[in-house]
C-alpha cells in the first residue's frame, strides 16, 4: 500500500523503448507514466497517485505494465490507501 506515492522499480536487460502504464482494476488506462528509450540497468519512476490529466485518482488496487524494448513484458499490483 502506498500514499501519496510509490516508486516502481525495474531492470532492464537491453536498451531501448520503454514504456510503463498504469491501468484501473477495470483495464482502462490511467496514466503513461514513461515512454522513452532508457539504458540497460536498473531503474525507478514514481508515480503520485495522479491521472493522466493530474488529478488524484480514487484508494483501490491499480496495476502496472512494463514493456521493454527486448519484448519483455513485466507487471504488478499497487494499493493507493488515502
């Protein structure tokens, strides 16, 4: 759980595009939170529990989709708690 933000942490094992998404328990697309090429290594971005046109959004589970330029994709579940 985390309030007002969280850092999402990952490692990629090439460089390249990358974008990273979070999505609503409904599927539908919050907010991009990165959509650009990075280096290989580790990496974090914070997320602010903000919509894609600032606004805060609601408590509840929401979930995030990494995809990396080698295909991979990786994912995981968050708990904004207000």
């Amino acid at each position: 759980p985390f309030n007002p933000s969280t850092t999402i942490d990952f490692a990629l094992a090439k460089s390249g595009p990358t974008r990273l998404e979070v999505f609503d328990l409904n599927g539908r697309l919050v907010r991009v939170l990165l959509n650009e090429n990075l280096t290989a290594g580790s990496h974090g971005v914070i997320w602010n529990g903000n919509d894609q046109a600032g606004r805060t959004v609601a408590s509840g589970a929401y979930f995030y989709r990494l995809t990396a330029a080698d295909g991979s994709v990786q994912s995981g579940r968050m708990v904004l708690v207000k």
